[in-house]
C-alpha cells in the first residue's frame, strides 16, 4: 500500500508525475495558499507534507496526524515551520537548498541595476509618452562599474552575487559570522563589521536567512549609517527589514532608493511604498525561472521518496531529530 502525500499547491508536472508513481497523492489544483484548515485537513490525511513557504506549518498541524513522517519544504527557507516542534515529534523537515542560487543571485543584479540605472522608472516614463529627446540630466542614476558591494550574509547565495560583482571590478566587502575564504580568495572580498560596510557600501545586498538574530537587521539606525547615494536590495526575506523604517528612509532620500523581491508582511506592502518612484517591488520571484523552479520541485519530490524508502534524505534541516532513528513505521 502506497503513503499518502498532500501537496499544498500545484507544482511543475514532472515533480507531480514522479510524485503520483511513488504515493497516492492529493494535491491543490487551486492557484492561491491553502487556508490554515485546509492544511490541517491534509494534513489529517496523509503520511508526508509538501508544503510551501507561504504555508504557516505551525505547532497545531505538526500534532494533526500522529502519523505524520516528514514535511517536505519546496523552498530553501524553512522560517515557515516550527523546527522546535518538529524535533519534538521526530518529524523530519527538508528543504531545497542549492538549485537556486545563481537563479537567486541573477536577480539581486538585476534589481541592483533597475534600481541604480531607473529602469522600471524610465519605462514607466517613456510609456507614458513623457519622451521628447535626449536631455542631459534626464534619469541620471547610480553606477555599478567600479563601485563597492556590501554583502549582508556570505553563503550560496552571497557569494555567487560577489563572483557576479568581481567582473564588475566591484570591491567586494562583507558581513557574516565566518570568514569565507574561498569567496576572499576568488573576488578579493574583505570580512567587516555590519556597521562599516553599511557605511562604505554603494549597494548593500542582504542574503542571510531569517531567525530571531537577524529579524528587523536593517532598520532606522542601520539605515541612517548608508550613504545618501546607496541602494539596499533584498533578495532574501521580509523581515529581515523593517518596512516602516525603510519606507521613511526612501521618503526623506536618507539612500538613493532599494529593489525589493521580498516584503515583510507578504503578500501585503507597507501603506505608501507603491507610491515611491525610487523602489523596484517585484513579487518575490528571484528563483522564478523555468529550469530552477523545476529543479526545485524535482528536489522536494526526491525528499520525499527517499523518506518512503527509510532513508535520511540529502536535505534534512533538522538532524538533531536522528538520534533514535526517523519516523518511518507505517
């Protein structure tokens, strides 16, 4: 007899297909984030949960199903689910770590130049029918070339942004708990304390994940030791800023302006922020390209079936929960 997995919301077919071969499967043929009962009603009913980062895997569904054998996270982030509760229930957590770093990295460059070179604001401008010919001081903007990077969190994902800054003869600073040698090596980058790269930093690109340590990392007083010049980009989560503060520094021109793929009370914006010419808001599809999105799904569906077949999977977040084997019996 197969277990049963509930799939929180339609993934590439491929993972899908793959998925339907080693389990009986129920997923959410709906394009929208399932309600909290909804998952807990899926939850009730299947052996493993695939979930999504929009999906508050909390205490109450973790218990829902005393046979729950793993949650399989479709995301690199797992700040969604409560970790403390799933070691507590033996409950292994995965995610998809890896596929979408450079994917991730692309678009921290491409925010840093829509938002450096005004390029969703010159669109808007040239749609509208405001061109009348080449003027000297029309959209004048920041440049790139040359100029220095601070990297807020020195991992996969950071460090493919300073290879990506390194053919742009960037000095590349950066803040992080450890040294990362191999990125010093390859792109020269320089170990500093948050304060001074905040301070000595043209662009500022945060790529830590979220926890208690880094909640609200950026706010009024990190803000107010940028350059009036710089641009802070966001890639990584929401709340890593706080949106108020920043909104009031991008009002009051405290920095040039920010490119954000991720909100903190997502989907939700702060009161004010689309009204500003000098922030770039995408909807948070810095891994939303066809080929890594699909490499995510296949992941999440191997999580999975490695699992069924009692094995620990490559992506386990919690290993801590292995001291006494998984919860495999059927």
């Amino acid at each position: 007899m197969k277990l049963k997995i509930f799939v929180t919301r339609k993934l590439p077919e491929v993972a899908l297909q793959l998925l339907e071969e080693h389990f009986e499967m129920r997923c959410n043929s709906e394009d929208r984030v399932l309600t909290q009962k909804e998952i807990l009603d899926g939850t009730k009913w299947c052996d493993i949960l695939l979930c999504l980062l929009t999906d508050v895997i909390d205490a109450k569904i973790l218990r829902a199903n005393p046979n729950l054998k793993a949650v399989i996270n479709y995301a690199v982030g797992y700040n969604n689910i409560d970790i403390a509760e799933a070691n507590k229930l033996k409950i292994p957590v995965t995610n998809t770590p890896g596929v979408l770093t450079d994917t991730t990295a692309d678009m921290a460059w491409a925010l840093m130049f829509a938002i450096g070179r005004r390029i969703v604001e010159a669109d808007r401008y040239v749609r509208a029918g405001k061109f009348s010919g080449w003027q000297p001081m029309l959209m004048l903007g920041g440049d790139i070339y040359g100029k220095t990077l601070g990297i807020v969190g020195a991992g996969r994902i950071g460090a493919a942004v300073a290879r990506r800054a390194a053919g742009f003869k960037m000095k590349i600073i950066y803040c992080d708990d450890e040294k990362n040698h191999e990125m010093e090596a390859e792109c020269s980058a320089e170990k500093v304390e948050l304060k001074s790269l905040l301070q000595q930093s043209d662009f500022v690109s945060l790529h830590v994940p979220l926890s208690p340590d880094t909640y609200h990392l950026i706010s009024k007083q990190e803000l107010e030791l940028m350059k009036p010049t710089a641009y802070l980009i966001n890639t990584a989560r929401g709340a890593v800023v706080n949106e108020i503060d920043l909104l009031e520094a991008l009002q009051n021109k405290t920095i040039a302006g920010a490119g954000l793929d991720v909100f903190e009370h997502e989907p939700e914006l702060s009161a004010g922020l689309t009204r500003l010419d000098n922030v770039v808001l995408v909807p948070h599809i810095a891994s939303a390209s066809i080929d890594t999105r699909t490499k995510m799904a296949m992941m999440a569906a191997n999580n999975a079936i490695v699992i069924k077949d009692r094995h620990t999977p490559p992506n386990l977040v919690n290993p801590e929960i292995l001291n006494g084997g998984l919860k495999l019996s059927q």
